[in-house]
C-alpha cells in the first residue's frame, strides 16, 4: 500500500512537515494552535459554512487569499498565517455578522468578546434567534446516525433547520446527536425532532425507567403480540380510547402504519416484529381526521416520539389523549438487508415466515410450522440506520411496556406498568399474572445504553476538547 506523501509548509512562521490531503486546520490542531470553529467536527464532512477558521494561504505561486481551513488541504509550499491582521478582521467581521442574527448566543458573545467585539451595532431580525445554520447537526444526523430526520428548508434570508414540510419527523430517533454537537443549541432542532424530551414523573430505576409494576403475563392466547392485542381490544371495548395507531405486518416480509378504528381491525392485524416504519405521519393523520382518545402501539424511539408530540400538541389540542404501549426493542432490522442475511444463514425465504421472535439471544423463523434460528448477532448486518445511537430498550416513555425478554418460564410477555394511564388500561385486561427475570432486562437496557454510549463517544470527546483548548486560549 503506497504511503501518504508529506509536504513542507510554513505555518505561523514554523516549517513543518505534513500529510499531503490533510486539512489546514487538522495539521494546526496536531501542533496546539488554535483556530476558533462552529461548523466543524472531524467525524463528520467539513462544510466550510461559518467560515470562522478562515486563514490566510500564500501557494507556491506567491498568491495570497483568505481561505477555510477546515476543508483547505495541505501541499507543498503553502505559508499559513494564522493570527494575521487581515485574519483577525475577517473573523471579527463574521462574528459581528453571526452575533447580528444570534444576538443573545452565550457561545458567540463569547467568541465576540474574545476577538475583541463589545456592540455589533448591526440589524436584528429576531433577538430570539439560535440557530447559525452551520448544518452541523444536518451532516451529524446524515452521515453517523444515518437517519437524515432534518435538513436545510427555503432559501436566502428566509433559510432554516427543519424536519421534512415542517412536520414532526417520521424518521428522528430521538439519539439526541444534533442537540449534542449544536454549537449554540438551537431551539430550532428540537421542534420537530424528539433530541429533548422530558422523562416520565415518579421513581425511576437507571435501567427500567419509571415504573410501578413489573410482571410476567399471559393470555389465553400465547405471545407478545396477543398480550398488546389484548390491551388495544380492552381498550376499545372500555373506550379508554376509539382509535389505534400501529404497525402490521403486509403480506411479504414488510411493514405499514395504520389506524384502526374498531376490534375487528386489531384482531385480524398480522405481527410485525422488529420493523421499524413511519408512523408520525399516520399518527399525525388520525389526529388531522378530529381523533383524539388515541391509542399508539410503537418502539421505544417511536414512543419518545409521540411523547413529544403529545407535549407539543397540548395546547393547541388540550383534549388530545394519547395511550402508549411500547415494545421492548434492542434494535429493528431493515426488511431488505434482513432478508438477505436469513436466506444465507438460515436458507428461508423471510416473506413465508408464519412468525418471528427473538428469544435467549436467538432470531427465531417460523416458516411451514418449522422453526428455524440464529444467534441474534449473526444480524448486526442488517440492523437499521441509527439503531446504535439509540440507548432505550424497555421503552421509558411508554405508558405500559411489554416484551419477550425476562418472562417467566411458561409466560410469553414481561410487563412494566409506568403510568397510572398504563395501569387503567392493564385492570380491563383478562390475564395471568406472574414474576419476572428482571436481571435479562436490565442486561439488555445496560447493553443498549453501553452501545449508544461507544458511539457517540467519537463526537463527546472532540466536543470536549474543543472546549477545553477554548478555555485554554481565553
């Protein structure tokens, strides 16, 4: 494999030795000099935007120019001036242009201060501004969560972050990565994305959430799936609520959101495990069509959702009345890649399954009444965009939450009742009552939160670093 090449340049007057590629601002960074940055974090794509790391570049040719360094590679010859007079007022006249549509940003009145700015005197749009549109949080969500949930929308002045039609996002899992690389946290990002949602009222256990009861369950018909029928059915029958919003599964190995407005709709539903699909937009849709005593049957990223929907919705729609049922998740798998990887591991074809389960760390088939598994890691291939940023697994901000994992033998669903809403709803339930393997639980929720954890790990340290050479520098 053939070597990167070095090249020698002149930066603040020292001659160094650097990889040919590499950025300005890189190379500066691995010798201690500081160049103030918004839009820039290394795990993602320099964008260039905010133009606060500008320098001043002269090539081998003489010429000389203002440049970013975040996206300027390194070759041979180049002398960077870094703390040139020309730079500083660059920077300084971006800051008064920034701190002009922010004028209220703690991190760019600190910046302001630090360049020497004391009153911009510039034109104010909106005083309450946060957001600088440096698309951070866009590349963050694109490029490592790989959800894509919020992007640029209208053009010029009139330019913002948001979520696709200024709608609560479809796909947001709720990972909190655009709130954490913000570098003025923006309101902006969390109207209508789930980054921030206030936690449920009452004691609450680091790996089981907020709750009040904790069982075994079963009903006379065995399953998971049967247990949550069993709740929406007893539900409508005591018009705790008129409408239900979940997913079921469509003839082949894929998956839709639907409403339901009756029984009969909840009982001939077929299962759709491990199948993450858009749900806002039909949960958006019933309450569009004047529903309001609702039920949502949803994964923990989807329930966090509809909780911040709820949240917001409030006071427009004070009689809004949303009941959640959440799934136990450790992550979804996309239809597509999943069905590849059954074929080759398993030899089934996934749009036959009868049923699929994951039980005792095996992904279960079900196909011709024969049943056939794998270990569940065996389909780390083919889990979906964004999974692993997400770190809840017995869905904590469900009303009542329901799963396989941690039954007891003969029992096919554990049951954590969170709310007095989940508990209303569980008392019109016909069913029996047994305890829990409590311990299989919380081994899923801790690895979870550990897998979130490894993973925004790369964006928390850079973020820290950064903070720490600004505070060393200021």
């Amino acid at each position: 494999m053939e070597q990167p090449k070095e090249a020698t340049i002149i930066i603040d007057g020292n001659e160094v030795k650097a990889q040919e590629g590499k950025s300005i601002l890189e190379v500066a960074r691995q010798l201690g000099i500081y160049i103030p940055t918004l839009c820039y974090l290394s795990v993602v794509s320099p964008f260039g935007v905010c133009r606060l790391c500008s320098v001043e570049v002269t090539n081998k040719h003489g010429k000389k120019r203002i440049v970013t360094s975040c996206n300027y590679p390194i070759e041979a010859g180049v002398v960077v001036e870094t703390k040139s007079e020309n730079v500083l007022n660059v920077r300084k006249g971006i800051l008064e242009l920034l701190m002009a549509r922010c004028p209220k940003t703690v991190k760019l009145k600190n910046l302001g201060q630090a360049c020497g700015i004391k009153e911009h005197g510039l034109w104010v749009s909106n005083e309450d501004e946060d957001c600088i549109l440096c698309g951070l949080c866009i590349r963050v969500c694109k490029e490592l969560v790989g959800v894509s949930a919020i992007n640029f929308a209208k053009r010029s002045v009139e330019r913002e972050v948001t979520a696709p039609y200024h709608r609560f996002s479809d796909d947001c899992i709720g990972c909190g990565a655009c709130a954490l690389v913000c570098p003025t946290g923006s309101k902006r990002i969390r109207i209508h994305t789930y980054a921030v949602v206030p936690p449920l009222k009452g004691p609450s256990d680091e790996n089981l959430g907020v709750h009040s009861d904790i069982f075994s369950a079963k009903t006379s018909n065995a399953g998971q799936d049967s247990f949550v029928k069993a709740l929406l059915v007893a539900g409508f029958k005591n018009a705790l609520f008129d409408t239900a919003v979940f997913v079921q599964r469509k003839n082949s190995y894929t998956a839709e959101a639907v409403i339901a407005e009756n029984t009969d709709d909840i009982m001939k539903a077929k299962e759709a495990s491990f199948l993450r699909v858009k749900t806002m937009s039909k949960l958006l849709e019933a309450i569009e069509k004047g529903k309001r005593k609702m039920a949502f049957v949803g994964l923990p990223c989807q329930i966090r959702a509809v909780r911040k929907m709820q949240q917001a919705l409030q006071q427009e729609i004070p009689d809004l009345d949303i009941t959640s049922i959440g799934l136990f998740c450790r992550h979804s798998f996309n239809p597509k890649k999943l069905k590849e990887e059954t074929k080759q591991l398993l030899g089934v074809d996934l749009d036959q399954a009868e049923k699929t389960q994951i039980r005792d760390e095996k992904f279960i088939v079900q196909v011709n009444s024969e049943e056939s598994s794998c270990n569940v890691q065996q389909l780390d291939n083919a889990i979906e965009n964004g999974c692993v940023y997400c770190n809840d697994f017995p869905a904590m901000f469900a009303d009542i939450a329901v799963g396989s994992v941690g039954s007891d033998n003969g029992y096919s669903t554990s049951v954590i009742v969170r709310t007095e809403k989940g508990r209303t709803l569980l008392e019109k339930v016909e069913f029996t009552k047994s305890n829990v393997k409590t311990d299989k639980i919380i081994a899923l929720s801790q690895f979870k939160k550990t897998r979130a954890k490894e993973h925004i790990a790369p964006i928390l340290k850079e973020i820290q670093a950064q903070r720490a050479m600004e505070k060393k520098v200021g």
